[in-house]
C-alpha cells in the first residue's frame, strides 16, 4: 500500500499556526480542508441553516412549486414515485411527508425491483392514472426516462422529475426538471442526493407558502439518512443537512427510525454518518432489495408504534437473508475473477450469471472493488435475457463517461463517475465487454491499481491530547469530501508484548514515542505482526480515535498500515 502525504502550502499551514494558536498537525488538517481563515473556520465548524442555499436557485423550481401548489388547492392526487434505494425511498418520504402536512391529497409507489426495474416504469404511470393523479413527481430517478414521460404526457399526467444523477444533453420532456447536475443550472451545489434534491423542492413549497420551516426541519433525520447512503460529499449544504440531521436523529419523532435504531442498539446521543451507513441505511435498503420497497417508506412515515415495531423486525431479517444471499453471490464473484479473468492485463473486471440475485449486485461489486481496486461491474442475468448491471469505479475513472462509451450495447444506464447502473442484453453482453475493456484499458495505467492511503501529515504521539481530539470532534460530520483524517506516526516502538486476536485476524499492542505511550489496534492486519517483534523502530498510518470499554475511554490508535522506519512509502 502506498503512502500519499498531503503537502499543503507551508506558509498557509505557518498562518493558521499563529491565528489559530495550534499545532502544525492540526493547522494542516484545516488547510487540507480549505480551512484558512477564521470566516473559513466559522463557516466549517458551525453549521447553520442560514447557510443553505436559496431552493428558487435551482432551474426549474419556480414552476415546479406553482404546479404542486395548484394541486394542493384543488384537492388533486399528487403520485410521489421513488426509487427502490435508501435515496430513493427516503426523498419520497421527505415530500410525502412535507405535502401531507401542506394539505395535499398524496401518495406514495415505489417499483418493484425485479419486475419494473430501475426509474420510472410504465406501472408506476398506470397507477397514478387509476388513483385519479394528474401529477407525477419522480424522486432519485426519472432523469433519462423520455419514453415515460411522454407516455405519462399523452394520458394527461404531467411529471415533475426530481434527480441527481447526470442527465444526457437533452432532457426529457417533463414539466419541470429540477437536478444540479444540469448544465444549465447556476445552483451553488451540485452534489445534492436524491433526498436533498427532494428536501429542496419540499423547503420552496414552504417558502412560496409562507409556512413555519419547523415541520419541515423535522424531516432532517431522514434527509440525513439519504444523503449518508449515497455517500455524496459531506460539503457545504449536505455538511449542514447532516450535522443538523443527525442532531434530529436523537430525538426523532419518527417511529420508525426510532424502532430501527433501538432494534440494532445504536444510542441516539452519539451517532456517526458511518454508524448510520454500516448499521442503519442496509435495513432499509433491504426493504427494496428484497421485496417490496414500499415498505420503507412505510417504516419511514407510520404513526403507528406497532406497525413501525413491526416493520423494523422485518427489515432487520430481510437484511440478514440479503447477507447470505450477497456471501454466496461473492464467493462465487471470486471464484470467477479466478477463473475467467485476465487479472494481469485487464484493467477492469467484468462478471455476469444467471443465478446472481440482481438485489445484491451492488454490495458485491463495492467489495470485489475494494479487494481488487479497479472498476468493477456485476451482471445478473433475467430469464428474459436482459441483464441488469451494477458498476462501482476508482479515481481517475468516471463510471459514466465509460458507460456513455459503450452505450451503443446498452439498453439504458445512468449513475455518476463512482457508481453507475445498466441494462443489456444477453446476445450484447460479449461485445460490451470487449469494449468497456478496451476502453478500460487505454485510460488505466498500472499504477492506478495500487491501493493508496491518503494522510493529513505526521504527527507526534505527545501531541494527542484532549484538544487535539476536540478539534477531531468538531471536524464531524465525516463522509466524503471530509474523511475521518488519517496520519503517519514516525519511528515509534512497540511498548509492552504485541498481541494476535479476534481468530488470528487483528493486532492489539501499545506504541511508545520519547514517554508518550498510546494503545493501538489493527484490524485484519496480523500479517504485520513480525514487523512488531524485530525490535527495531516503525512507521504507522493510523486513525485517532476514543475507545469506550466497560464505561472507560481512552485514545487509541486505530492502525490501517504499518512500515519498518526508513521504507519508503510510495
């Protein structure tokens, strides 16, 4: 693994030094952040709602809000239609919710996954003709759905698309198109998820309205659980959305959160955007996953404590039949990259059955990257022929302009650089792969396949101490585009006897630097465990954190690799 230390500018670093009254470590974690000033400081470190931005910026909004609110005074059915994700399903719930309390006679459908597919499908349309809607609004989708929504236009049905992924350069032919992504929209942030999108829309209908903004701060906590499971970056209005959602999530009014969350033991006090991505959004992803996404939106907005109790319980095993399901889908993943792919040559990697269940693919193309580290694409083919894909990429390789590449093969797809979703025929699955390969091939270079570790800079064991982990604490909410921040702690020795623990799997052992000694952990990395008994000085990169263990805290150093003092990191 490879070393990458950040080397911001020493006269920034120099400045923050004396304005901040800090040490170098900590003034150039906040330069890497573009931290270099007090208003930067202030801005970063005190979230406020004053700081999102005017909802009317975004193109389309104006008329979007007139068309819901005619519906509103009209008593006319309003179709909320979702996507079958985290995303997905948590923006519908956010403007069904928002509507509801606007008055508006409103409904909710989120398509079946195997049946309908991804993004507005023809059934969805059909149900909002037969429960009397004239509107449609798409949430976390909709973006390339031009047939749909012509069909939806020729039964009367206008559409208001809410998106965020990226749009070809014509846009369907919607009402109105609100999506950051446009290029013809001059939006201050285009990395909204789908739910922040939603919200967006939901915060103009309140502010054309002249409505209290309470109701609709309430939905933050699942605002914040989209934004979170769709690991956009944790910057400017998502920053301020999840600090303040996660805040709601402490005491949320939401029956369903509230039985999730006391079913999977997380306290409210303390959560994390990664508590909530790793323990959390998986439940209810579940719900669309493996059956009926509908239900989350259900478990999301019930009044009914039994129903959300309920509800909850369900999810949770739903979630546990989706591991055993993605663990056998991986293994046999693995055992093809084994046996099928040129793994010295190929720069990316290319997998399709008949068996894989098309509610997994997803998981298991984001772990064959992170064992592989190179675009990876899972296929799982239907009795009718068509595969759906799932795709997940690495720096330097945009998922979507590789897709758009190879979209000759294609029956639609759509998604962002990092992770993207397809459906191809059977009889175009061998020449899609030869040219994604190809295409693959001429933009990778070998390098690009070393994993690499980005840290902050060195630090020294004597300056951990309890500002420096304030400071760490104020750098919350972590996420994308402001990761927990990882640091090289030169030339230390081990304290005390290393131990092997957790099955032979993790290294537990003390460090020592001049008279400072901290305890650390490394997960999975027992296969350093010689480096620890030669007696001779190291080099880790490290997380640092604040262990709890039978009511005690103390510092520890969360270890992701370790090098004998000397070696070079690149």
């Amino acid at each position: 693994m490879n070393w990458r230390i950040l080397d911001p500018d020493p006269e920034i670093v120099s400045k923050n030094m004396q304005e901040f009254h800090c040490t170098e470590i900590i003034a150039k974690t906040m330069v890497n952040r573009g931290i270099i000033s007090l208003n930067d400081s202030h801005t970063f470190f005190n979230p406020d709602l004053n700081q999102l931005h005017d909802p009317f910026l975004m193109k389309d909004m104006g008329q979007a809000v007139d068309r819901i609110i005619l519906n509103i005074d009209k008593h006319i059915p309003i179709l909320i239609f979702g996507d079958y994700d985290v995303d997905g399903t948590t923006a519908a719930s956010v403007l069904y919710l928002a509507l509801n309390s606007l008055g508006a006679v409103v409904s909710t459908y989120i398509p079946n996954r195997d049946i309908e597919g991804h993004g507005l499908s023809i059934q969805g349309i059909e149900h909002a003709q037969a429960s009397g809607s004239d509107l449609i609004i798409t949430c976390d989708c909709g973006i390339n759905a031009f047939e749909q929504v012509n069909i939806s236009n020729s039964l009367g049905i206008d559409v208001i698309v809410t998106d965020h992924h990226i749009p070809d350069d014509v846009l369907p032919d919607a009402f109105a198109v609100l999506n950051p992504q446009r290029t013809d929209c001059t939006y201050p942030f285009d990395s909204l998820c789908g739910s922040g999108v939603a919200f967006k829309l939901a915060y103009a209908l309140m502010k054309k309205l002249g409505k209290e903004l309470a109701p609709l701060l309430n939905l933050l906590d699942i605002v914040t659980l989209g934004t979170a499971a769709d690991f956009v970056p944790i910057l400017d209005e998502n920053r301020t959305l999840v600090h303040y959602g996660i805040e709601q999530l402490s005491s949320t009014t939401h029956l369903g959160i509230q039985s999730l969350l006391d079913i999977v033991g997380l306290k409210t006090g303390s959560l994390s955007v990664g508590q909530l991505v790793f323990n959390v959004t998986p439940k209810i992803n579940a719900a669309g996953r493996m059956g009926d996404g509908n239900r989350a939106v259900e478990l999301l907005t019930t009044q009914d404590s039994a129903r959300a109790s309920e509800l909850a319980e369900e999810l949770v095993c739903e979630n546990k039949k989706r591991r055993k399901i993605q663990d056998t889908v991986l293994d046999d993943a693995i055992r093809k990259v084994n046996s099928e792919v040129d793994i010295k040559n190929d720069k990316a990697i290319i997998l399709a059955d008949r068996e894989w269940h098309s509610g997994v693919i997803g998981i298991v193309a984001s772990k064959l990257k992170e064992e592989y580290n190179r675009p990876i694409i899972i296929i799982s083919i239907g009795e009718d022929g068509i595969g759906k894909g799932s795709a997940r990429s690495i720096e330097n390789f945009d998922m979507y302009d590789a897709l758009t590449n190879t979209s000759r093969f294609l029956e639609g797809y759509g998604g962002h650089s990092m992770a993207a979703g397809f459906t191809v025929k059977e009889e175009n699955l061998n020449n899609f792969r030869k040219t994604f390969l190809h295409y693959s091939k001429e933009r990778l270079k070998k390098a690009e396949f070393v994993q690499t570790i980005v840290l902050e800079g060195e630090i020294h064991l004597k300056d951990i101490n309890s500002r420096f982990m304030t400071f760490l604490n104020k750098l919350e909410p972590y996420g994308p585009g402001n990761m927990r921040p990882k640091f090289v702690i030169r030339n230390v020795i081990i304290a005390g006897n290393p131990k092997v623990i957790g099955n032979g799997d993790h290294l537990k052992f003390k460090v020592r630097q001049g008279k400072t000694v901290h305890g650390a952990i490394g997960f999975n990395m027992s296969q350093h465990y010689e480096k620890l008994i030669k007696d001779c000085p190291f080099d880790i990169a490290c997380l640092v954190e604040i262990n709890e263990w039978r009511g005690q805290e103390s510092i520890q150093l969360n270890v992701r690799d370790i090098k004998l003092s000397g070696k070079s990191y690149d």
